[in-house]
C-alpha cells in the first residue's frame, strides 16, 4: 500500500520590498508642438547667429556708402588740357601791395557795358565773392579779400573769367603757382574740359584766370581766350591811379 506523503508544501514567504522603478522614457514632442522657447534658442546659439548676420549686413551697407562718398568725394575737379601761367613782373610794381591800391574793385569796374559780348560770346553772369576759396578747388588764396567771376557763352564756346584781389605780389604769385599743380577755379558753366584751353596771369596784388572751352577748332578757343584775357586789363587803369 503506497505511502501518503506527510511532507507539506512550505508556504510562501514574505514579499520584498519592490525596488525602485526606472526612469521613465522621454516622450517626444506631439505633432503640431511649437519649437523650443527663447530659452532653448539662447542654449543652442541661435540668437546669436541672427544678431552676427544682421552685423554683417549694416557693415556691408556703411561699407558700401563710404566707398560710393569716397569715389565721390575723390574725384578730380575738371581742369583745362592747355594751360599757360605767368607770375608778377616789374611793370605791375606799383600795385605789388594792395595797401597802395587800397579800393576794392567793383563788378561795373571789370566789367563794363562795353564788356558785355566778347566776340561770339555774350555775358551769362557776374558774381562777387567775399571767400575766395570758393571760386577755388585743391587750392587756396591766401590773403584774398574778394573774387569777382564772370561766366560767357555762344557761337559754340562757353568761358568764364575771375579776377583775385591778394595781399601782396607774392600772395599772387604763389597762387599762380598752385594753380598750376595743386588745383584750380571751378567750373561755373557748361563746356568740356578736354581740348579747353586756360590762362592765368599774376599782376602785382591781382590774379586773372581765363578759362575757355567747346566744341570749335582750336584756333577758336585761342581768339575766345584772348578775348576772355583782355577782361584783365581793368588793373592797368590801377596802375596809373597809383602811380
């Protein structure tokens, strides 16, 4: 006869303490979510990135105007192709200093009704200038207390004529001088300056500038020029209330 078994099935013993879940996964972002805040733009540089690109682009702007004020500013003042100078002589000694012709010249003076057509040319224009360095470009009149100008057109030329009023022989000669190298008179009415022909001449305290040009044959500029340089003979009527 089979033996029952008197061994019993032990019980189950306590159950422990569970441990510790994992961290759960992190969920992505749903679709349809927005971007990161502001905060996760600073973390990853974005802000920056934007504020260093539209850096650049202002100096590329300010860049770009500089170089198109300096082109500007740099260009060269028109000049005449043919140009002759002459400094004081000893004919023009008794107005060498502007205190032993001491009146200011007038524009009825140098330019008078006789004066108004020279040749083919009519007078557009008379201006007075106190500052002579108005007249000028990439030079200066020391000591020049006025500057009369005037501007002259027709039969195909255009000229203009400026007469300097200087402290002394000196002050003239040294802007005759200037006037060859260093800059010359504005340009106040209309001609080409290629093929214009310009004479500047110093007498005692006073400069003459004459300056032509057009679409003509040469010997044309020459007789404008002549004419524009006769305007210059008004010092020789100072000469004789000086001496």
């Amino acid at each position: 006869m089979a033996r029952a078994s008197t061994e019993a099935t032990p019980p189950d013993g306590p159950a422990g303490p569970a441990g510790p879940a994992g961290p759960a996964g992190s969920a992505g972002p749903a679709s349809g979510t927005p971007p990161g805040d502001a905060w996760d733009e600073e973390r990853d540089g974005r802000p920056k990135l934007r504020f260093l690109a539209v850096a650049a682009t202002v100096v590329l702007v300010l860049a770009a105007v500089g170089a198109s004020g300096w082109w500007w500013l740099g260009r060269e003042q028109p000049r005449p192709a043919t140009f002759h100078a002459e400094p004081t002589s000893a004919f023009y000694s008794a107005i060498d200093d502007r205190r032993d012709d001491a009146a200011p010249l007038t524009l009825q003076e140098v330019f008078t009704e006789a004066t108004r057509t020279l040749g083919a040319m009519s007078l557009a224009a008379t201006r007075e200038f106190a500052d002579c360095d108005e007249v000028l470009s990439g030079a200066t009149a020391q000591g020049c207390t006025q500057a009369l100008q005037a501007t002259y057109q027709g039969g195909g030329v255009a000229g203009q004529f400026v007469i300097f009023n200087l402290g002394d022989g000196r002050a003239a000669d040294a802007l005759v001088a200037a006037l060859r190298t260093d800059g010359f008179v504005r340009q106040d009415i209309t001609f080409e300056a290629v093929g214009s022909r310009a004479q500047a001449r110093a007498m005692g305290h006073y400069v003459t500038v004459s300056w032509v040009g057009g679409a003509v044959p040469a010997e044309d500029l020459v007789t404008a020029l002549v004419a524009l340089d006769g305007l210059g003979k008004v010092v020789q009527g100072r000469i004789i209330a000086a001496v």
